[in-house]
C-alpha cells in the first residue's frame, strides 16, 4: 500500500457573478499546471466537466448570494469545505448587483420580465460572509490571478497569505504617477481602496474606482470630503462609492450618510 498522501482537494463555486475571478484562475497557464500537480481540482465546472463530491480542503467561491436556492447551496458548500474563501467583490461585497439592495427589487422584476411570478429572488444582493463563516476573502473586480495562487499556496502551507493591505496611492508612488486627486481635482477612490491592481487607472489619468474594495482602516468620510472641496454634489458622491464594492460596509456608510440616512439607521460595522 502507497504512503502517499492524497492531494488537497479543491472546489470552485458560483454563484451570481460574471465568472471573471474564475477566469483569473484559468489566467494563471503555467502556474496553474503546477498548482494542478499538487492539488486536486475536485470541482470546478468552469474548466472541467468532472463534478466530484466533497468533502473539500479548500473551496472557492465568486459570486453573491441573491436567490433562495443561493443562500441554501451557500450552506451545503461551507459543511463541505474545511476552508472556505471568497473571491472578488461579487462574493466579498455583493458586486455591482448589490446597488439593487437600495430600491425596490419587486419593480424591476414587474418592468424586465413578462412572466415576473416565474422569478423568485431575495431582496437583496450579499456577500458570502453575511450567510456562512469565512476563512478568508480576497478582494477584487476581477481578482490579480497571483493573489490568488498566493492565497492557495499559502493556505496549503498552512501560513498567512502575503497579500497587500495598503492603498492604491501606495502603488501610484511606486510607479512615480502623478496623483489625479491632487494633480487633476478627479475625485479617485485610490486612498480608500486596497493595493493590489498595479494603479491602472491613474496611471492612464483616469481615477480609481474602488475595484479592489476598501483599504484597511479606509477613512472613507474623508475622503467623500475631500470630494465635496472639489464640488462634488451629493448625488455624485454617492455614486463614487456606490460600485463593484458599494455593499462594503466602509463604503455603504458613507455613501448612505450622503443621502442623507435618518440619525441611528448607518450602516456600523459588523
């Protein structure tokens, strides 16, 4: 008998989402062949048609939980894995569906469909961590591919992912771009929004949108003031934070508090 130890086993999952952060895995080319080596890939409907059942060491997953079915799947998925990471911001924060969470979802179901009681979906759009607990999140619209083979090489070693928690200001100095905030009067979420996407934006003069969520410790009612020095109105402060993380509580609030939100209603942190 072989004393080989069986490979780590891992799943990916979906659920509401554009699979682009799936697609970040399948980016990876060379370094995925090697992850392939080590692991297992159990799970993963995106690149194979082989559909194995947990349990699982390690699952993945994209996407927002915004049906029924989602929040009862969510649940089978986290008895199955023995670590359970979310990746990007529709899995993180909602995604850019959640900005449905501040109207009437029943509305909307009424005008796009003919047939709307053949639709059965919550009210709200969510992040996986408000239904099931969360090893750990990974943040993005879509994810950097080697944050993520970072994040799975580190949890197989059983360490801490070295991921980045500064700000995209941070990545912008690095680079010598010039701040667009500063420099341009753009209103850019860059020093509220974590590192990790190389400052695309500012670096072909276009501000940050906030892709990568918000930053630790991100003091984003600053920030919505600086906004309002460079004459931004309130409706379009609120927009600046209303994005692919708008149901990140740092980015909520303040977006919430623009609108003018009834004193004890704010969104605090969980």
């Amino acid at each position: 008998m072989s004393s080989k130890c069986p490979h780590p086993r891992i799943a990916v999952f979906k659920f509401a989402s554009c699979d682009g952060c799936q697609l970040s895995l399948l980016d990876l080319e060379d370094e995925l062949l090697a992850v392939a080596g080590a692991v297992e890939l159990a799970y993963f409907p995106e690149a194979s048609r082989r559909m194995a059942k947990g349990p699982f060491d390690i699952a993945l997953v994209e996407g927002s939980i915004t049906t029924h079915h989602d929040a009862e799947r969510i649940q089978h998925v986290r008895r199955q894995a023995k670590v359970l990471i979310s990746i990007g911001a529709c899995a993180t924060a909602g995604g850019i569906q959640s900005l449905r969470n501040w109207q009437d979802v029943s509305e909307y179901v009424r005008t796009v469909y003919a047939k709307p009681d053949f639709i059965s979906t919550l009210k709200m759009s969510t992040p996986v961590a408000e239904h099931v607990p969360v090893d750990l999140e990974l943040r993005g619209c879509p994810i950097q591919k080697h944050q993520l083979l970072e994040v799975i090489c580190a949890t197989l070693a059983g360490r801490k992912p070295n991921i980045p928690t500064g700000s995209v200001c941070l990545e912008c100095k690095r680079q010598g771009t010039a701040c667009v905030l500063v420099t341009a009067g753009m209103p850019c979420l860059g020093p509220v929004t974590q590192a990790g996407c190389g400052a695309i934006c500012p670096a072909f003069d276009r501000p940050c949108y906030g892709c990568f969520g918000p930053m630790e410790s991100a003091n984003a009612p600053a920030l919505a003031q600086r906004f309002r020095v460079l004459g931004l109105t309130q409706p379009e402060i609120e927009r600046s934070f209303r994005t692919y993380n708008a149901w990140a509580w740092q980015f909520r609030r303040v977006s919430e508090q623009t609108t003018g939100v009834p004193p004890g209603n704010e969104v605090r942190q969980p």
